[in-house]
C-alpha cells in the first residue's frame, strides 16, 4: 500500500489528514485539466523504466496458469532459488482464491486495521524459506511478492486509498482526489490522476519501476530487499481500464522489520517514567528524538549531497529498522527512485523538494500531537538538521512559516508550478526552495 506509514493518534481521536499535503490532492474543479490526457513526459518516463527492467533481468520465461505471466529472473537466482522459484512461480499464476495460506503463503500484507483485512486491502503475500540463502552477500530469510492478491474475474474491484484511510479513522474530506505528481527536466511539476489499481494487484509500470529501482539503489549501497523477479500478466488479465499487470518478488532481507513510523506511533503511546527530581522521562525523549533524527539522516544520506537519489515518497513507513537494529534501516518503495546527478539542476531541486516536502509534513503531523508538545520536542527542528549551508534566516522562516501553515507553504509551490508551468526554482520566495538552492547552489 502506497501510503503504510499510518500514524497511530494517542488517546483513540481520529486523525486530519492535510490531503493536499500528503497526497497530492487537488479540488475537484481542476481535475478535468489535469484529466485530458497523461503528459508525454510521464509516458516516456514509463516507457524508459520498463525498458530499463527488462534489460537488467533475464531473459524471460513463459508460464502457465490461470493467471499466465511471463518471469523476468535477476541474474544468478535460477541456480540459487530453483524451487523457490517454482513456489513463486505457482503463486503468481494461481487465482489468488485457489490459494492456500500455511501452504502457498504464510501471510498477507496489510497495514493493520481489521476493517482493511476484512475487505482483503492488500495484494502482497509471504512465505518464510526453510532455510536462509546468501545471494550475492545477503541473507535472504522469506520472499514477499507483490500484487497478487487478486483473482482474474474481480479485475472491476478497485482500491481506493483514500475510502482506505477513512475505513481506518482518518477524516478525507468528500471531494478530495489523488494527484500523482512528477518533475520534468525543466524542473516544472507534471501531474496526472491517480488511476486506481484493481484490488491485489498492480500495474505493470509499477512493477517495472520496482523492479529498475531496486537495481538502482544496489548500485548506490542502499539497503533494500533484494529483487528476485518481476513479472508481467499477459495482455487477456486485464482490467476494464486495460492496462497491464504486473507483480515483483523481492527476497526479505531481515528476520523482522517495524517502520520508521510505527515505532514512533509506539513511542507516543508508551508510558513516561518521569523523573522524580525532574519531572521529565529524559531516556524516552531521547529514543523519539533519536528515531526520528536517523529518518532526517537517512533522506540526506538518501539525497548524497545531490549525487544520491530521489525517492518521491520517503515518509516515514517507507523506512524499516531491520531485527530490531536502529542503525539498519531498510527503505521501500522504489518504483519512483531516479539518480540525482543525472538530472539538470531545476529538476534536481524539484524532486528533493517533494522528499523533503514529505517529511516536513509528517514532522508537523508529530508537532501536533499533545504527547510531544507536552514534552516542547519539536520535530520540525529535528528535520531543520538536514540542511548544513542554508543561511539561519531561511530556516527561521521555515520554522516561523510551518506551523500555521500545515504545510501549505511546501504544498502550494508545486501547485504554482503545474498551473504556471514554471520550474519549482522560479518560486525562490518559498523558504523550501530557497533552503535547498543555497544548499546545493548550481555549479
């Protein structure tokens, strides 16, 4: 699910989402001029991405099956996995109904609430290996796949994120719409409706775009599940929209995971033991400053001072600690992971404002909640800590702006940039853009 890291709210309340912020939400009214057609920068985007992957696989394998597909193996995992592959193989090609769980799969992917799994809000399954494999120095301990938890006559079944997150507690306002947004070379945002995919499963550019990201981050040192295969539906297992399907299989590379967001949810629930002289539980503050610091660290260290990657959607659910360890973390999510330092300067800025964008948010989100605030931990100041050259008047106007804005101030310069048709970098008066441009000044 695109949007895991769920933010528990102390005391049972219901949580308000800033829909524009968090996902690109646009009113209603303006979505039949984003609606004419998928801009020509995204298709080729696409296109480049599948490409891209069927050039860093194998050669493909034909299958049949009720769901027949055709598998694109990563190099080496034939001779190491061969009835590993048979499992995955069978799952992905049986309706997921004739599917068996404790024999097929060990469980499902969900994100936890018992409404969702009641309605089968998922499309990942897991199956534990018997014995660990080391492939190319990683332990690979279970193998998730992802997107195929449909079955082939229910294609006209839709998940919709956003009666998702009102089925687990959070108010969406009634009109709000899903926007995905990129950024052109010119460095202009690109925007396009969200097309729902059918439940349990995925489309094909997604797959496509997981499967050339995790390459991508391998090639970077950054930890990531390790791509096994990819796979594609034949054209007839399609949904009344017609595009195809597709399904990614990734070796899991931990034991155990929680996210980034989970333990701070659990932080924010977990009993203080104030001190009796100071009337403050100074050790756990620390460990949510702690958490939430490696997340800020771990985007810049993402980000590689501009030479590193753009992940388009880093929020804090998309970071795991890997078997409990806080200094392994595992990032997920790659279908939109792009090189930084192939990209022009305009775009470079762009795309790190949308990471950062990400996580301004969510350290506002945070700021809000009373356990925190009780306590004057600001979050806010905490994802400040990314930036080394930014001059100290910006950030003031960052922290001065944010908290009565939320966030509307990071939100409204991509949308000026989609109307306008202008670079992101035009609109240097929003304290976001001009922090990152006197952090990576163009050379």
């Amino acid at each position: 699910m695109q949007n895991e890291g769920r933010i528990i709210q102390p005391g049972g309340g219901k949580l308000v989402v800033p829909l524009n912020a968090l996902l690109g939400g646009i009113e209603a009214s303006r979505l039949k001029q984003a609606a004419a057609s998928v801009p020509e920068y995204i298709r080729e985007r696409n296109l480049q991405a599948d490409k891209e992957a069927r050039s860093l696989y194998e050669s493909p394998v034909k299958l049949k099956g009720k769901r027949p597909a055709t598998a694109h193996r990563n190099h080496g995992v034939e001779e190491r996995l061969h009835g590993i592959l048979e499992r995955m193989d069978r799952i992905v090609t049986t309706d997921f109904r004739d599917l068996r769980r404790g024999v097929d799969y060990d469980r499902t992917g969900s994100i936890g609430v018992q409404a969702l799994d009641r309605k089968g809000f998922f499309r990942n399954v897991t199956f534990d290996l018997e014995t660990p494999e080391t492939i190319d120095n990683q332990i690979i301990y279970a193998v998730r796949l992802k997107g195929v938890t449909f079955n082939r006559n229910e294609l006209h079944r839709e998940f919709d994120l956003l009666e998702a997150q009102r089925m687990g507690g959070m108010q969406v306002p009634a009109g709000a719409v899903r926007l995905d947004r990129y950024i052109d070379k010119e460095g202009i945002v690109v925007a396009t409706p969200h097309v729902n995919e059918p439940l349990g499963a995925e489309f094909l550019d997604e797959t496509t775009g997981e499967a050339r990201g995790a390459k991508l981050c391998q090639r970077k040192d950054e930890r990531v599940d390790y791509p096994l295969c990819w796979y594609e539906y034949d054209s007839q297992t399609r949904p009344p929209n017609g595009l195809l399907l597709g399904a990614m299989a990734v070796g899991l590379t931990s034991r155990k995971r929680i996210s980034i967001g989970t333990t701070i949810g659990e932080l924010a629930e977990r009993p203080k033991k104030p001190s009796p002289r100071t009337g403050r539980d100074d050790a756990w503050r620390g460990d949510v400053e702690s958490v939430f610091q490696t997340y800020v660290d771990r985007i810049s260290r993402l980000h590689g001072g501009g030479k590193g990657l753009y992940h388009e959607s880093p929020h804090p659910g998309q970071f795991h600690f890997a078997d409990g360890r806080r200094n392994e973390i595992i990032m997920s999510d790659l279908r939109n992971i792009e090189p930084l330092e192939e990209m022009t300067y305009p775009q470079k800025i762009g795309c790190m404002a949308l990471d950062l964008k990400s996580v301004i948010i969510y350290a506002l989100r945070y700021d809000s909640f009373p356990v925190f605030g009780r306590e004057g931990m600001s979050f806010l100041d905490m994802t400040l800590k990314y930036f080394n050259k930014a001059d100290g008047d910006t950030l003031g106007e960052l922290r001065r702006m944010a908290p009565s804005s939320g966030g509307r101030i990071f939100e409204g310069v991509f949308n000026l940039s989609w109307e306008n048709k202008k670079p992101v970098t035009f609109y240097k008066s929003n304290p976001l853009i001009k922090a990152l441009m006197q952090e990576y000044p163009d050379t």
